[in-house]
C-alpha cells in the first residue's frame, strides 16, 4: 500500500474506535 493508503486506514481506524468508545460511554454512562 502507498503512504496515503496506509494514512487512510490509520483515520477510519481511529474514526471507528472513537465511534464505538463514544457509543459505550452512552449506554454504560456509570463506567466514565
């Protein structure tokens, strides 16, 4: 893969986990 392509995958990795994280401190309000 090219350099873009890798900084790509790098931003939708991280645009999912904080998706996720955001979706868990929503519902399981009492961990955070």
């Amino acid at each position: 893969m090219t350099a873009d392509g890798v900084i790509n995958v790098v931003l939708l990795a991280l645009a999912v986990v904080t998706a996720v994280y955001l979706m868990v401190a929503l519902i399981f309000p009492e961990r955070f």
